[in-house]
C-alpha cells in the first residue's frame, strides 16, 4: 500500500499557503546562518493502519509535505532539513526547523505536536558466578547461553575486532534477521551479526563525529560485551580483577549494534533511529544504557512511546534507571513497558589499604594494583584542602600549584571533576600517591578506578579519619597497601550511591526501579580498533548494570520464546533477592537497611527467574486503559499506542489496578487492587499467601488459597488494604513496605509493597 500520491500534492499546495499566511519567506541562506535551527521530533496522524506496509521514500515524501514549502524548495542534499522519517515505532520524523516553522506546522491538518529535541546520557567476570550462574546448570544450561536470540545494544557503537565477540561455533543469525553491517565485511560475523550508525542529529550539532559504528568512546564496546561476551581466558584489567575468563550474560546470543551516541551525547532522533531500525531488523531484546534527566508524561517521551511500538511487536526492553544519585524522585525512564534497573555491587573488591603512621588501617579499591610491590613507601601525608579553598580540596585542574605537594600523599574529596582526573592533578603537582575520600552523601560506595598514580578510594568515614589524624599530629605518614582481588564481600549486594531512585514521578501508583542488577567495577571489553590484544576495563554506573539485566532477558527469551516482554519482566522482579550474603537485607551507601525506590524487587536472580511459578502477564492493548486513566487526552493517548484511541469507549483504570508485579499503594480509606497470575510451574500446584504487612496497615487477600491444574491456567486474587489502630511504622520517608508472597511446596513469588499512608 502506498500514500495517494495526489493527497500529498493537494498537502503540498496546503502547506504553501499555510506557509504563505504564516511569513514563512525567508531563504535558506538566511536559514544555514540563523542561530535559532534546533533538531525537532514532529508527530504526525498515521495515514494508514500500519507504516510498515508502507514505502520508504513515500512515508519520506509525506512527512516532508509537513515542512515549510520555501524550505523544500530551497533544499539540498547537504542542507536537507529532514534527518529521519521514522517508520516502524513512531508516527514522527526528525527535522532541523525553527520555532517559526513549527508554529506553521501546527495548522496543518494531521499535525499532532512538536518538541525540541533532548539530548540523552550515556550511564557508565565473577558477576555471573555471583549471579548463580553456572554452565552446566540453570539458566544458561537451558537457555543454551541465549542461542539463537538477538539482542540489539543502543550505545557508542563497538570496536569489533575484540575477542569478546568471537563467532567460533556460533551458527548464522535466523532466518528473520534483516539487519546490515555498516563495517567491512570481515569485521561482522555470526556473533556481531549487525552493525549501524545513526549520528545525523549529532552531526547536524558538531561537525567531529564519526559516521561510522567505531565505538571512539568506549562505553559502547563495554555495555555489548557485558551482555553477550564470549568466553574470554585471562581476562584482567591492568593486573586488577584477575577473575581467570570473562564472560556476558548471553554469550551465544546474537548482537546488533545500533550507534546513537558520540562524545557521550545521546539526540533523542538519533535514538529514535536506532529503535526504529532495530525493530524492524528483528530484535528480541533491546538494551539502553541511556539516562535523560528530565521527567515528563509518556506522551512526551520518545523512548517511552518507542518501546511501546517494541512491546507490541513482542521485543523486550530494559533501560538504565540513572546516575543521579541517592534523593528520591530522580529514576528515569519510568514507563511500565520497559524494565529499569539501578545498580548494586558485587561481593569482589579490588582492594588498597591506607595505612597511617599511627598503624590504623583504612580499606579502599583501586584498580591500581603494582606488580611485585605490595605497598608504597611511607611518605609525608597532606590534605590538599587545608589552606580552606574549595578547589583545592577537591583537587581540581590547577589548584595545587604553589602547594607543597612532592613526594607526599594527598587526600582529595569527591566532587565537580572526574576520580581519575584528580590523580591526574596530583601526579602533575608532584605527588607520590592519592588518598580519594567520598563526600558525606557517597557514603560507603566505592569504586575501582584505572588511576594513574598509587591511589586508593576510601569512604567518606575513613576520609574523614584521616583528616583527624592529619590534624593531630606534626608530621602526618602514610602509605598504600595493594592487596588485589578479593572475593566474598557479606555485604554484597548494596546499592551504589550513585543509583538514581524512586518513586516514580510520571505514573506514582507504579513502583519504580523495577530490579537492582550489578554495575559498580565491572570488568567487560574496552580498548581501540588498532589493538591486537583484549583489553578489558571497569567501569561503573547503571550503564553496566543495565545490560546485565538486557542479559538476563535475552536468556529467558530464549528458554520462553512465547513469553510476553511483561511476563519476562513479571519473572524477574517476583524471583530476586531482598538478601545480601550475610543474610540480612540489602543495604545502600550508608550501609543501612535500603528502600524499594532504591532497590525495586531486589537483586537479579536469573535461575530463579528463569522458572518463577506465576506470573504477571500484560498484554500491550491492557496499557490503555492504564495511560487513558492518567488523565492523557484521547490524542496523547494515540501518540502512545499508535493507532486513534477514544478513551470514553474503554473502561480506564487506576494506575494501581494495572496487572503489575508489585503494589505501590496511597492508603486513606480501605483499598482493593485485583491481580491475575498464569501458572508456568508445575502442571498441578496449590499456592497459599503469605503476607508480611507494613505496621499500622492492614492487607488481606481473597482468596487466600489457589489451585491450577494446568500449565498456563489463570487465577485472579484481590489484596485489601486498611489502616489499623495500630500507630504506623517507620514512614519518615513517606511510606512503609511489605511483601506479598504466593508460596507453593516448590515456589516462593514474591510482591514487594509500598504503602503511603495519607495523614
């Protein structure tokens, strides 16, 4: 099917005399010298039922109807206003335009709306073992290591010559598979199956970025390998996290890598590109490492509306949650149909000791790990902020100069410029090694950095510790004790400080993250297209921790091909841990008790989720009575669904009554929220609630008792929720937890619940 070809003429001359009323006459010399051309995202009515069905150039042709009509006449091939016209995941196209061309946009006819583009974030070997990964076992066992699926990274791009992604014994990609590779022929294969770049936008603001999918930055090749890297022995970076073989979490999946992001800047039409060519490649699971600071309802969200159209077509999609930190009400990316996850710890360290001339010991880690000297000498210790200026205790670029500084040990403070960057200044200045401590807000949160100097990184305690003894004494010594690869930290998992938080802001009722995976030290593939050895780095962030969980999703895909995205998501947060190795509940950077708008359902567990009992299935049609219940009008709503929706004809719900795995509750009066669960488990199983309920708050279910007696049968339940006379617990943050859990002779499925109780 095609677009009449005579409508979009009568659109033309539309549009010519909408511009005409509008002044739109100024020519396009004027318009390559104007300072106000921004990159736009431009919603459009679909024409036909679906864009697949129809062609490339006349979907092209329509959305350029769109445009002023002096601007398409004064076009070149070199200036052409039109970046993308999407195809497969939205109605829109991306265009180069003025606010004035928009405004004349916005009285023609299928016009919806128009925003400016944002610019997104990229969110910076034993961790299988920790995940209970083992491969004669389990989930990787079953899945055949995720064979034969493909999973699509969104990133920097990849340096492809890597050993990660070796193709030895892998078979071609299925026979659905559409995609390209924009490399030289050798450089793809039957691992790196595709390989493409989308960096229009970002060239149409720098004129430096590269066309090509080289990752120049790094944390492209890191995150792909993080989910699918093969087995690599000897894997080590810079003698640090010497784990023996690295490896992903799918090593026999397929990879297809999609650049949207240069310099560490992410166009929202250079994501919407990747996705829309993803989906149409035959994706199954998508990974984003992809923050965007700014919330904002999902009608407004391109990735959020994206994924939707992913959703439908049944590929599952996992997003960073964030790294901006420990304050609540900063997770991103917070629509249902995507799965966000923060970030957590491993139970490895690297670890170096500062140890003070009065024999006190304070561990740290740095990847700075000396090969045949396990200490630095005694020196001199200093604290580069006692002459009180702010940059000098933080060690910035320049602020050490005139400072006594050689042969000495410096305490810097977290904070402004890069961990690494600082090592650097102190190395410049003279000194012999770095003592990074965090600032209060850190905590205990820690990471192994690729310095350059002797350096170790010790909590905002110890730092301040240190500063104590440096004042108590004339003549302050310390030195570095490297001690290397330690494994089996109790306190593995805590959630990093860096982890962005709950609640969620956009649809409250919804408890966002949704799972915590590891991504603090991680140890994955870096290095330059020249490099004839593998390189390995780690890295930290919630970029390292999404792939994991992109993994694990590429694992369940593969045992579940029938499985819906929702129902994959169900099995993953109703299995993970709320414990850490001691045995006691998880903790965060301060190391207390964590919440769940930090932690979600709690730590990954991938056997566990690989056979979970029940689940949660959603269908993507049952969103829209959820998204018409938020208050969206009838247009919005079609901007997400991506078809004409009349929200008087459905029957909305509140957010908390949508068939999640988790409950998010605002208590005044009593409430009830229904819940249906399918039977994946045994063929015939009998479960019975167990209900741990938040002090002061009341929680029954009905019934409390369910029997299947068949694979994939359904049941529906409902939870009450009351206040007692009971005072509340602890809700000085606002809320109080609980757990629903679905026990069998074989099965524990587990709800967390948050409760808000209205005072």
């Amino acid at each position: 099917m095609t677009i009449n070809t005579r409508q979009i003429f009568i659109q033309l001359l539309l549009t010519f005399f909408v511009t005409i009323a509008a002044g739109g006459t100024e020519s396009k010399k004027t318009r390559v010298s104007s300072t106000g051309l921004k990159n736009y995202i431009v919603h459009v009515k679909r024409q036909v039922a679906s864009l697949s069905t129809v062609s490339s150039e006349d979907l092209k042709a329509y959305h350029r109807s769109f445009l002023p009509f002096n601007i398409r006449l004064a076009s070149s091939e070199k200036d052409e206003p039109l970046l993308y016209s999407y195809q497969n995941v939205v109605s829109s196209f991306a265009a180069r335009l003025t606010d004035a061309d928009i405004e004349a946009m916005s009285k023609r006819d299928g016009f919806v709306s128009a925003r400016e583009e944002r610019i997104l974030k990229l969110q910076t070997t034993h961790t299988p073992k920790f995940l209970g990964l083992h491969q004669k076992s389990g989930s990787w066992k079953e899945s055949e290591f995720g064979k034969g699926s493909i999973i699509g990274i969104l990133d920097a791009g990849i340096i492809p010559n890597h050993a990660s992604f070796s193709d030895h014994g892998m078979p071609p990609p299925p026979s659905k598979w559409k995609g390209r590779c924009e490399f030289n022929a050798s450089s793809c294969n039957n691992k790196l199956i595709s390989a493409r770049s989308f960096t229009i936008a970002a060239n149409a603001m720098a004129s430096n970025i590269s066309t090509t999918p080289i990752d120049e930055f790094g944390h492209g090749t890191h995150t792909a390998s993080t989910v699918v890297e093969r087995f690599v022995k000897n894997a080590e970076a810079l003698g640090g996290a010497i784990g023996g073989t690295a490896v992903g979490m799918a090593p026999y999946a397929h990879l297809a890598i999609y650049k949207v992001c240069s310099n560490g800047d992410c166009p929202d039409s250079d994501i919407l590109a990747g996705l829309d060519a993803a989906v149409a490649d035959g994706v199954d699971v998508i990974s984003m490492s992809l923050e965007l600071d700014e919330k904002v309802p999902f009608f407004q969200d391109n990735i959020a509306i994206a994924s939707f159209a992913a959703d439908q077509k049944g590929i599952f999609v996992s997003c960073a949650v964030g790294n901006s930190g420990s304050i609540n009400g900063t997770a991103t990316n917070l629509a249902l149909w995507v799965l966000i996850g923060g970030a957590s710890t491993t139970d490895r360290k690297i670890k170096a000791t500062a140890k003070l001339g009065n024999n006190k010991e304070f561990d740290g880690e740095s990847l700075f790990q000396p090969k045949g000297s396990p200490s630095s000498p005694l020196s001199p210790l200093m604290y580069a902020g006692a002459n009180e200026k702010q940059d000098s205790k933080l060690c910035v670029n320049g602020s050490l100069e005139g400072m006594d500084v050689k042969g000495k040990v410096v305490l810097c403070e977290r904070g402004v410029t890069a961990r690494i960057d600082k090592g650097e200044v102190v190395n410049k200045a003279g000194g012999a090694a770095m003592i990074l401590m965090n600032q209060e807000e850190e905590g205990f949160s820690l990471n192994a950095d690729e310095h350059d100097l002797p350096t170790t990184h010790v909590s905002y305690a110890a730092g301040e510790k240190i500063k104590a003894y440096i004042n108590s004494t004339v003549i302050p010594m310390a030195a570095l004790l490297f001690k290397g690869t330690v494994i089996g930290d109790p306190l593995a998992p805590f959630v990093a400080a860096f982890s962005s938080r709950g609640p969620n802001t956009v649809s409250p009722r919804i408890l966002k993250p949704d799972i915590i995976g590891p991504g603090v030290s991680i140890l994955a593939a870096w290095g330059s297209i020249s490099s004839r050895v593998p390189s390995f780095d780690l890295l930290s962030g919630t970029s390292m921790s999404c792939p994991y969980l992109s993994g694990v999703a590429t694992l369940l895909k593969a045992t579940h091909p029938n499985w819906t995205p929702a129902s994959i998501n169900s099995a993953i947060m109703t299995s993970a841990y709320l414990i850490n190795l001691k045995g006691t509940p998880i903790v965060d950077e301060t190391l207390q008790p964590t919440d769940l708008f930090a932690t979600g359902s709690g730590l990954v567990n991938p056997s566990k989720a690989n056979d979970p009992g029940l689940i949660y299935d959603i269908q993507p049609d049952d969103y829209i009575p959820y998204v018409c219940g938020l208050g969206y009008s009838d247009e919005e709503v079609g901007i997400i669904s991506h078809r004409s929706i009349t929200c008087s004809t459905k029957s909305s719900i509140p957010e908390g009554q949508l068939n999640y795995p988790s409950f998010a509750v605002k208590l005044g009066p009593p409430q009830t929220f229904t819940r249906t669960i399918t039977n994946v488990g045994e063929l015939c199983a009998s479960y019975v609630v167990t209900i741990t309920a938040p002090k002061g708050v009341s929680v029954s279910a009905r019934p409390n008792k369910i029997n299947f007696t068949q694979m994939n049968e359904k049941a529906t339940y409902s939870m009450i929720f009351s206040r007692t006379n009971e005072e509340a617990g602890d809700h000085s943050h606002g809320y109080i937890v609980g757990l629903v859990t679905w026990v069998s002779t074989k099965y524990m499925v587990r709800s967390v619940v948050s409760v808000t109780l209205i005072m």
